[in-house]
C-alpha cells in the first residue's frame, strides 16, 4: 500500500507547465498479499490511510512547484468482497517542522471518488484513471530539506466506504517502509495515528499498481504587496491593503494580536487569484480590544504556501461595553454578552475551520449588554468562529467545542 500511494504522488513531478503532457515519474507493482481497511472514524467517518510518498530531489525539476496531473492506479482483488467506494486525497508535508508529528500539515485535499465493483470471488482487476496528464490535479511546493535527506515528501490517501469485508488492516509489526498514516477528520485532538500495514491471515488479497505522472508548475509570480494600513472609524478599526499582482493566491486571513506575538484568525477575505492590475481590499473590526490592537495578514496561495505581511498596530479608547463568550472551550451551552446601543434584531451565525456555516439564527437584544445561551452541543468537536451581526456591527469570536 505504502507503495501504491507512492505512485500516486509520483504523478507529481514532470516537466513543464505548457499544453505538452507531462511524462510518467514513477511505476510501482505491490503483489499480493496485502489488504487494506481504513476503518470508520470516531464518528462514522471512513478514516483516511495515507502514506508517506519519498520523491529523489533527483527526479524533480529546478522549480520551487510542481504539479501532479494524472494518476493511474489498478487494483487487483483476490477474493469476494462487496461494492465500496474508494476517495482520494493529497496533502503536502510541512516544511516547518520537518516532523512526521505535524502530519499533515493542512486538511487533505480531495481529488475524487471512484466506485469499486463487487468482487464475486478469484481475481477482479479495476482501473481508476485521476487527471489527464495536462492539467493539474494537486500542487505541492518543492522543499529539500526534510526528515529524509535527498527526498521530498508528499503524502496520497484513500479511503473506502465498506470496511465490513474485503479490506483489512493488521496492526502488528511489519516493514517499515510500510508504515500508515491514519487521518481521522471526525477527531480534532488526534487526527491522525501510526500503524503497520499488512495482511490478515484470512482476508482476500490485493494488488496496487501505481502510475505518476506530473510536471514542473509554472514559476508564479507572488503577492506583490503594495500598502497595509490600520486606522480607527469611529470604535472599529478598518484594515486597507492592496496589491500590484498576484499569481495563484487564494485568500487573505487577517489575524489579530493584543501583544504583538500571539496571533489569531478573525476573518478572511478571497483573493484575485491571477491577475496583474492593482486590487483593493479591506476588513473591519468592529470589536477591537482597549489598549494597543496588533495586525497581520496570512496570504494563502492555491498551492497552500503563505506569507506574512508586516505587523500594523492601533491604539483603541476603553468602552463601558464590550462582547465576550465563555466558557472558552464550550461542552453543552456558550454564552454571548452582547453589548447594544438600543433594541434591535441580531443574526448570529457559527462557522467551522473550512468557513461552512454549521449555526445561524436570528436574536433579539436590549439596549445594554445582552446574555444569550447558545446550544453547541450538537457541534462536533473542533475550532469554530461565532459572529453576531448587529446592525453595522459585527462581533467576533473564535471557540472551541469539546
């Protein structure tokens, strides 16, 4: 398995980011004797089985990208086993800790779902083709300096939706080399585990045949960032900045501080993406701290890379009211203390880390500060960020659900 997954990302690397296809990277047979189950998460969710993929700093192009456009992969099964659906997925390493610990470094990237045929008895071959060998699929940035001295490394996953029959997972010792990585997207505390690959004594058997096939990206121009600025409208503080060009960016999250080091999301902005004309952007605070409040921008690109812009600071007057939510992190119920100027309607909306709206709902408030309980127990566990929308203010905190 270890090696179907390295020739999934084999797929990555190639040579030139023009029409012309890319060119076949890596080929990899594992014979039988292998089965595989990814097994359900901790709340139902099929687990992600991912593998550490090994590319020779060798077999890659003088570029600091590269993209995977097609991946072929055969599965042979040997043995009755039912229907399923198998999903693919990718993530890059991350370079910042050069640690297996860290893995993955963001949420997996999604390349597909694919059915399997059932698999009445003896040997049933499938062939599941991912991109066209042109057009990428999955972009990773090149970083040679990693755990392995003279590789980079990727990670492809798969996940099948039965795990009743057919598939299998020992946990007993094996090569190393065939050592998984478990992704569990329903547990935020351990998302992922380590565990031996191999087959049960009495489960049906497989055969992965990986092909990669990829090529160079095109060197990409970064955010040129052009002005960030910082100022107080009345008691909120409106961020302004723009940009001359941007190549591949994706969003903008602005991250606030009241000490200048410890830093936090407070929202996000989308991004031009490709283009070479001046772009124009802004974002308000409507509930900055007392005191002196500290400023950042993450620039996130498609490829997932990022860069930081420089620090701005303002310093904000107290205010008799401010909007605060507790317990921090919350089981059953959070509660708001929502400061109001006068009588009105507020809608209040909870999203989670991917900007999906999980909660909304419309609430009354009264002139002075507001209490109001929020349910968050049927949330799943995680990181989460609550806005209430209060005329033309907005108040925002981040949470975490237990």
């Amino acid at each position: 398995m270890k090696k179907f997954l390295l020739s999934l990302f084999t797929l990555f690397f190639a040579l030139s980011f023009q029409k012309a296809e890319s060119q076949l990277l890596y080929s990899n047979t594992m014979g039988t004797g292998f089965s595989y189950a990814a097994g359900k998460g901790s709340k139902g969710t099929p687990v992600i089985l991912f593998d550490d993929v090994l590319i020779p700093n060798g077999s890659i192009p003088e570029t600091d990208s590269m993209s995977v456009t097609k991946l072929k992969i055969t599965i042979v099964r040997y043995g009755a086993t039912p229907a399923s659906v198998m999903k693919i997925y990718a993530t890059p390493f991350d370079p910042a800790t050069k640690s297996y610990d860290s893995f993955p470094a963001v949420p997996p990237t999604y390349l597909g779902t694919y059915n399997m045929p059932a698999n009445p008895g003896g040997a049933v071959r499938t062939t599941v083709n991912v991109g066209d060998s042109v057009n990428s699929i999955f972009n990773f940035k090149v970083n040679n300096d990693q755990v392995y001295t003279g590789f980079n490394t990727i990670f492809v996953g798969v996940s099948f939706s039965d795990t009743t029959a057919g598939w299998e997972l020992s946990n007993g010792p094996d090569d190393n080399d065939n050592v998984m990585w478990f992704y569990d997207v329903d547990n935020v505390k351990k998302p992922r585990t380590a565990s031996y690959f191999g087959a049960g004594p009495t489960d049906p058997l497989a055969t992965y045949r990986m092909q990669v096939f990829g090529k160079a990206k095109a060197t990409a121009t970064p955010v040129v960032l052009t002005n960030f600025d910082v100022q107080t409208v009345n008691s909120s503080n409106v961020l302004a900045w723009s940009t001359s060009q941007e190549s591949n960016s994706n969003y903008y999250s602005v991250e606030h501080s009241t000490d200048g080091n410890n830093f936090e999301a407070i929202g996000q902005v989308a991004a031009a993406g490709n283009t070479s004309n001046v772009s124009n952007y802004s974002f308000t605070d409507d509930n900055p701290a007392a005191g002196i409040n500290y400023y950042r921008l993450r620039m996130v690109d498609l490829d997932n890379s990022v860069k930081y812009s420089a620090i701005k600071s303002v310093k904000n007057a107290a205010t008799t009211m401010s909007f605060s939510a507790y317990p921090n992190p919350a089981v059953e119920t959070l509660n708001l203390v929502i400061p109001s100027l006068k009588s009105d309607r507020a809608t209040l909306s909870v999203t989670n880390v991917s900007g999906q709206v999980v909660l909304k709902d419309e609430i009354s408030v009264t002139t002075g500060n507001n209490k109001v309980p929020v349910k968050v127990s049927n949330l799943a566990t995680g990181t989460y960020i609550i806005k209430v929308q209060l005329g033309t203010q907005s108040f925002i905190k981040k949470f975490n659900k237990l």
